[in-house]
C-alpha cells in the first residue's frame, strides 16, 4: 500500500491542522468568540466531540479577556497544566500561573483534613487576594470545592475551566459548575484532561 505524505514545512504544520479541522467541520458554525476554544480543544486531542460538549456560560469568553487584561492569575490543577500555559503572553498583561499541588502545607491541610490534594489547593487558592482563573483538568474535587467555596460566598472566580477528565464524580462536578454563579467553560461528559484546560488558556491568550 502506497502511502502518501502531505508536504508541509514545519512552521505551516499548525496552520494546516487548522484548515484540516475546518474542512472536517463541514458547515457547522460556531459562535465568533468560541470557535477559536473549540478548534484549539481538537487540535490538541484530534477529538471531535470537543464540537459539542464544549459548554459556554453568556458572555463568558469576553469576560475572561478583560479578566486576563486586569492581571488575572490562573491556578491549576496538575503541574501538566502548569507547564502547557503560555506563561510568557499571560505575563504581558501581568499574571502569572499557579499550582499548589506539590505545596508541603497542601500536603498537610489533605492529611489534617482528609481531603484530596486538589481540595486543600482550592481552600489555598481562595486566601489569594488577586483576581483568578481556575483551569481543572484533572480532578473534579476540585471541581465541587470550587463549587462550595462559591455558593460560601468565600471565593468568586473570574472563570471556571472544568475539564476534568475520568470517571468518579467528574460529571457531577461539571453540572455543579454549570449551576453555580460564575463564569465557565465546561466540556461536559467524562472528556477532557490537563492538556484541554491549559489549551482553553493558550486560545485565550492567543485570541486577545
């Protein structure tokens, strides 16, 4: 069987996956403002469904740029996520990416408290006084501690990145965000991982 490459240099290989996702959606369209999230989320996992079960809250993705314009920080997750952000374009507008998972005080708030991990970074995250983006890609105890410490009244985020992917609680976790007062991006359903959550950051910043 012959097999036939495409001959592309490697600075088009981005642009050409692009046109490739685009041509594969067909005549599907997509709001202006979310098809840049929604086309990043396939390029970066060469799945489809991103298509629809990407959920957007009214406005949200203005919202988060004049977040990110105002200095917003983002707090993840998984150093995955961390690592995946583009730190340098979030710099620019003064912010800067956290995660508290290998934090010895979260560490020790999990054991005292008996919690995950990722709940004892949430509780952390929420004595922050800056502005924040929470990127969840992983674990959605994060997910429904965000949750709680919304409906507190202890925290309000200026987005919810839930994409949390698995199978215990993840979507749970997503419908409660959805219900919460707050601004979010959700991929409904078990999909999504570190790399969907740090990629609904880079097309942020990339579509300012």
């Amino acid at each position: 069987m012959k097999i036939e490459l495409e001959n592309v240099l490697p600075r088009e290989i981005e642009k050409r996956s692009f046109e490739l996702i685009t041509e594969e959606l067909g005549e599907r369209t997509f709001p202006e403002e979310q098809e840049p999230i929604i086309k990043r989320c396939i390029h970066t996992s060469a799945d489809f469904d991103y298509a629809d079960n990407l959920c957007f809250s009214e406005g949200v993705v203005e919202k988060a740029k004049e977040a990110i314009r105002n200095g917003a920080c983002i707090v993840t997750d998984t150093q995955m996520a961390k690592s995946g952000i583009n730190k340098k374009k979030l710099a620019a507008y003064g912010g800067e990416v956290f995660c508290f998972m290998s934090d010895e005080d979260v560490a020790e708030r999990a054991k005292k408290n008996g919690t995950t991990r990722a709940t004892a970074c949430m509780d952390k995250a929420a004595a922050m006084n800056r502005p924040l983006i929470f990127a969840i890609g992983n674990a959605p105890t994060a997910l429904i501690r965000l949750y709680e410490l919304i409906e507190e009244k202890k925290l309000k985020p200026e987005l919810v990145i839930g994409v949390p992917v698995g199978f215990v609680n993840v979507v749970q976790s997503k419908e409660l965000i959805m219900q919460a007062d707050v601004p979010y991006i959700v991929a409904r359903g078990r999909k999504g991982g570190s790399n969907i959550a740090a990629c609904i950051c880079n097309a942020l910043l990339y579509n300012m």
